[in-house]
C-alpha cells in the first residue's frame, strides 16, 4: 500500500505525500490528552497531530516497511500511535471555568483580608478561624499552579502577526517556569507556620520586627495581577455589557485602592509611633508627654486629641480610622482631623494624594465616556430626536403632526437596532454571519413551505441578502412588490390574514409571470418591521442548491396552476355579454392561459417537471372538472371551435385530467359564485319582464288600432 487509506481515526493523507518508507506523513488526532470530544469538556477535542507512519511502522514491526503491512497491521500501528502521550488540559473547559471563578474568590480574599490581618493584627494564632481559611487559600493557589504545567497556553507569535496555541508539554512547562512559575511559589510557602513558631518564641513577641517580617505574606498579592487571564475567558462565556464591566471595574479598584491605602497609612502610624497596647492588648496610658521620635499620625490622634471609646488595641477600630482618611484623600474633601506629624508621614501622604487624585480623575472620565456611550442606539435616537424638534418647530409643523412624528422615531429604535447589528454581523466570517442571523431571526425556514427542505446555510444566506424595513400603522407596503417578506415584529394585514412575527408572506414571488401573483396590498396594523428578500438574490442562492431548486421549481408551477384556475373561474364573474355600442371586455381563456404557463416558466421550468406538478395538484382536487372550467372560459364566446381545442402539444396530462376533479373553490370563490348565480337570476327575471312587457305594448297597439 504505497497511501495511508482515508479512515474515521485520522485525517486522508495529501496525494502529494504517499505514506511510504521514505517520509510519508499523514495527519493523526490527539490522543487521550485531548479525549472528551467537544471542546467544552476538560481535556479538549480532537485535534491533529504530524505523523510519521513510516516511523510508527518501524518501531512496532523493525524488519517491515508500512506498504508492506496489512491492512489490520496498519490499523494496530496508528491506534498505538494515538495512544496519550500526555494529559492537557482545555483552557476553555467547563472545569477550568468553574476553576476560574473559585481562583477569583481566593485573590478577592487575598487583596482584602491579607493586607488587614498583616498590618493590623498583632498575633497569629492557630485558634483562629483565618489561619485555617488562610491555608485553604494556599491549597487552593498550590493545585492551581500544578495545573498550570498541565494548561494549554495561548500566546502571541514574536514573527507574525496573531496567536498560537501551545499544545507541547514541554513547550507549556518551559513558559511557564520562565514566567509566572517564581511568583506562584513565593505567593504559596507557609509564611504563618513560621511566624507561629516564631511567636511562641519570647525573643521575638511583641517586637516591631516580628510585624515588619510577616509583610512578606504580602508577596500573595502579586497572584493578582494573573487575573487578567480570568477576565479574557469570562469575556468569551459570559454576555456581560461592556459599560457593566466598566462600572464594575471603577467600584473595584476605587475600594480596592481606599481599602489599600488604608492599610498603608496604618502600617505608618503603626511602625512609626509608640507601642499604645501591651502584648495582652490592653491599652497603654503615658503620664508624661512622648518624645518626637515616638510621635505618629496615630499617637497624636488617639494620645492627644481625640477622646472618644474607640481603642487603638482594637485593630477594627484602627482600619475604619485609616480607610476614613483614604476616603477623604482619594474624594479630595480633606476634614483635617488625621493629619501627619512627621517627615516619613508626609512622604507617605504626598504619594496617596498623587495615586488617589488620579484614581478619581480616571474614575470620574470613564464614568462619563460610560454614561454617554453606554447605548449607541438610545444616543442616536436622543440626538435625532432634538434635531427633529428643532425642524418641526422651524418649520411650523401641525402640532397634531408633531406627535406622530416623535412616536415614529421612537418605534424605530427597533430598526436602528436591528441596523446596527448587520453591520457588526458583517465583520463575521460567511458561516458565523449566517448562524449569527439565524438565531436573531424570529423566522426560520420551516414558515416557508418550499424551503422546509432546504439546509441552514441556505436560510443563513438569505438573511444575510435581505433588508431591513420598516412601516407605520396604516401605511401600505407597497416598496416590496415582488420581494420575499418576513416580519420580525409588528402585525400586518393581507388578503383577509393577519400575519405575526415569524411568519412569511409574498411567497407566490417565484413565479415568473407577474399576472399570476397575488396583487394584494399589505397593510401594517402597528409598527411594523420587516425583511424582504428580492427575487434575483433568491434564485442566485438557491441556484447553488439543487435540491432546493427543485422543490422551488415544483413549488412555482404548482402556485402558477392554482392562479390559472383562479383567473379563469374569475372570468365568468367579470364577463358581460355584448350590447350594442360597447365591446366585450378582453379576458384570457383556459387554454391561452396553460399556453402563458408553460412559456412563462420555460427558463426555470422543463415541460416533464410542470406535468408532473399538475399531476400532484390534480390528485387534491375535488368537485369541479378542468372541463367544465375550461367551457365556462368559452361559453362566453358561442363555445370551443376548432381552433380552441387544446392541441397535441400541450402536456398529456392536461387532457388526461379534463374528467378528474379540481379543486378551484374557496370559500370567498363560493360566495363569488353564488353571487353571480343570484345576479344571473335577476338578469334573466328582468329580461323575461322587459320580453312581457314588449307583448303587452304589441297587443296594446293591436287594439288600438282595431278601434281605430
């Protein structure tokens, strides 16, 4: 066998590249590293791998070549060359979502409550409920970085433009121990194990030091700056407003940064003053002034000035101090109560006013580029909106007038809306444009009988052709004459129906001769929004559908009959006999009338393929021949004459059905024709009194002159 034969486990090999001995290569799946089939599961789907069959070949069978294998040889070598290599993981998983949000709460846990418990709390204790809530945490960062030397990485290309994904082991281990590896170590070790030997030490206790050591506890903050990646797939699974996330992410950092900031100021105070608690946590009073080296914001603030039950011992009481005046720094109110007294506070301070005055400059001029940009289609509407008040009023617009018109514009919101998302939907690529479309669409296919059959890329393309429109109560639609239509919201009335959303109308537009459509006029009842598709982009679609051509086909000869029958069932209603000095109205027969229809279809319709039509929709009839319509057509004229009989060149099955029945008859049909039945008894009554009457004036005259 000098070609790998195409199979269900691999992809066919290239005619170009023969999978010989000498190099061949063909395609394989990974193997149970990307087992799960979709790629919503945790290890991935299938994805194709460069192999080397010649290779594989020799390791298994060392004295063969792959041409000379079996065909059930050949099969044993690429199950074993499926086999896993390796375990990866799908970055875009289920899992690793739910992975995502539960690593999102522990560095939520982390940015808050670390910096709180390192500055302000004095001792570590194995009672406490946030040592062992902060061990979970580190198990939780720990099986986080193991799987991340298991993590498909997508990363950007350093000679082309775009991105990769790495699906390598080795490629994935070496980035990340290059990369984010050192920080995910540090942020994990132990730090309040040592410090809980270290406190049950009286060397150590209660000196300043021990609290400077335990601020490297704060290296686990560096783990958020990882959570840019969380943010990039929550983007691509859930459908979150971007002026959402935007004012999410204002009220964040501003908290995130007051609730740091806070913890800056108190670890000042804290470091630079004198001790005001004992190691028992009681409160420490000074019967003598302190010294200015033993002076901070804090000592002056709770020694000096303030009297108040707030202890510096309690380390809530101290946090609400500190994150009131970051409050009062970052908003730029400034009551002047806190206020530092040293040279290393000012520094300190100087630094917090310049992050925290542009923090909320930020803050402030993204809220207003949210708050006017939030919705583009209410923004163009407001601004329409006050253009067409300043017209109006310019030009003296009827007050009546005017509502109309503002109720209008705010209806078309809709249709802005539904413009605005075509243009967006035309940076899509062809196959997501049309299932893009598809899903928005309140119509489909199935609400089109000749098209039920027809794929969705075919429907897909047709949405994409159309246009969108728009209407008024009460206004006519007259500009889509000869379009296919759908209406998307709104209600309109046509021939007697009221069409809802979803539904389709003027779908008697593939007919050719534009005599045998429906002429009648669409009204919308309310605002109305509708797509209409022209003829020429419909048949250029389907053009590439040969099934759904035909059914088209099939479905055009079949709405063409029914209209012949109709039009000729009319002609006896609108036929008058002659009088003198008026000439009878022209009319189409029954037999011009097939004639018109098998020309009219002849550049989409072959004579077999509209017999066969005629055949089906003659099975349905029921009570009246094509017979006897045919002779209701002539009777007008004295009768069928030689040169009315239906020749041999029309279609067999014309003649071999003019004893079958037809059905022709609707309900408004039948009221037509009662009521001409009813007009024809009238005439013929009034004719039989007017030929009385002409006897009574001759025998009048005869007496009269018997008399005379």
């Amino acid at each position: 066998m000098g070609r790998c034969t195409p199979c269900g486990a691999c992809s066919p090999c290239s005619p170009r590249s023969p999978c010989s001995p000498k190099g061949g290569m063909m395609t394989k799946m990974s193997s149970k590293a990307n087992r799960g089939g979709g790629g919503g599961s945790l290890f991935g789907g299938f994805e194709p791998k460069s192999l080397n069959l010649a290779e594989e070949a020799a390791a298994i069978f060392p004295n063969r070549q792959w041409s000379d294998l079996t065909s059930k040889e050949q099969t044993e070598v690429i199950r074993k060359a499926l086999q896993a290599d390796t375990i990866l993981l799908n970055p875009n998983s289920e899992y690793i979502k739910y992975w995502d949000l539960l690593i999102a709460c522990a560095l939520l846990f982390t940015s808050m409550v670390t910096p709180y418990e390192v500055i302000f709390t004095s001792k570590v204790s194995i009672d406490s409920w946030l040592f062992w809530v902060n061990r979970l945490v580190d198990l939780i960062f720990l099986k986080d970085m193991v799987m991340q030397f298991f993590l498909k990485v997508e990363v950007k290309l350093k000679d082309r433009k775009g991105t990769t994904t790495l699906k390598e082991p080795w490629a994935i281990r070496k980035r990340y121990m290059t990369t984010w590896f050192p920080i995910d170590f540090v942020s994990v070790l132990p730090f309040d194990l040592v410090f809980l030997l270290y406190d049950k030490s009286s060397a150590l206790s209660g000196i300043k030091i021990f609290r400077m050591a335990r601020l490297l506890r704060l290296v686990k903050l560096v783990r958020i700056l990882r959570s840019s990646r969380l943010i990039i797939r929550w983007q691509n699974n859930f459908a979150i407003s971007f002026a959402f996330q935007k004012l999410a992410k204002f009220g964040f950092m501003l908290v995130l940064f007051s609730h740091w900031m806070a913890c800056a100021w108190g670890l000042t105070g804290i470091t630079l003053g004198k001790e005001l608690c004992d190691e028992d946590g009681m409160r420490i009073y000074f019967e003598e002034p302190l010294a200015l080296s033993d002076r901070s914001w804090l000592t002056q603030l709770f020694n000096d000035s303030k009297v108040s039950p707030d202890s510096p011992c309690n380390p809530w009481h101290l946090y609400t101090t500190a994150l009131y005046w970051s409050v009062m720094t970052i908003t730029s109110i400034g009551y002047g109560d806190i206020y530092p007294v040293r040279n290393e506070e000012y520094m300190v301070c100087v630094a917090c006013m310049l992050g925290g005055g542009v923090l909320w400059a930020y803050i402030i001029g993204s809220l207003c580029g949210v708050m006017a940009n939030g919705d583009p289609v209410e923004a163009n509407f407001e601004s329409n909106m006050d253009l067409l008040n300043i017209m109006m009023t310019e030009a003296h617009v009827p007050v009546q007038k005017r509502q109309l018109y503002r109720e209008y514009l705010r209806e078309a919101k809709v249709y802005d809306q539904q413009t605005h998302f075509r243009e967006i939907a035309k940076g899509f690529s062809p196959m997501l444009k049309g299932t893009l479309l598809t899903h928005v669409s309140s119509a489909s296919a199935t609400s089109i009988s000749y098209l039920k059959s027809a794929p969705d890329s075919c429907f897909a393309r047709m949405l994409d052709e159309m246009v969108v429109r728009f209407y008024s109560r009460r206004e006519k639609l007259h500009d889509v004459g000869g379009h296919l239509c759908l209406i998307e919201r709104g209600t309109l009335a046509r021939a007697g129906k009221i069409i809802t959303p979803g539904m389709a109308f003027q779908i008697d537009f593939i007919v050719t001769n534009p005599a045998l459509r429906r002429t009648d006029v669409s009204v919308a009842l309310t605002y109305c929004l509708i797509t209409a598709l022209s003829r020429e982009s419909f048949f250029h679609i389907i053009h590439r559908y040969p099934e759904v051509s035909k059914d088209v086909t099939k479905a055009a000869v079949k709405l063409a009959l029914m209209r012949v029958v109709v039009q000729c069932a009319e002609v006896r209603r609108i036929r008058k006999a002659q009088v003198a000095g008026t000439s009878k109205r022209d009319w189409v027969s029954l037999l011009q009338a097939f004639r018109t229809l098998q020309t009219e279809g002849a550049d989409m319709v072959t004579s077999d393929s509209m017999s066969r039509a005629m055949v089906s929709f003659s099975q349905q009839a029921q009570q009246t021949s094509l017979k006897s319509i045919s002779e209701l057509c002539e009777g007008g004229v004295g009768g069928m004459g030689d040169d009315d009989r239906i020749p041999a060149d029309v279609p067999a099955m014309v003649t071999a059905t003019t004893t079958g029945p037809l059905k022709i008859m609707s309900v408004e049909e039948s009221l037509d024709a009662l009521e001409d039945s009813l007009a024809a008894s009238v005439e013929a009554a009034q004719a039989q009194l007017a030929e009385m009457r002409s006897q009574l004036e001759e025998l009048r005259s005869t007496r009269l002159q018997v008399t005379i």
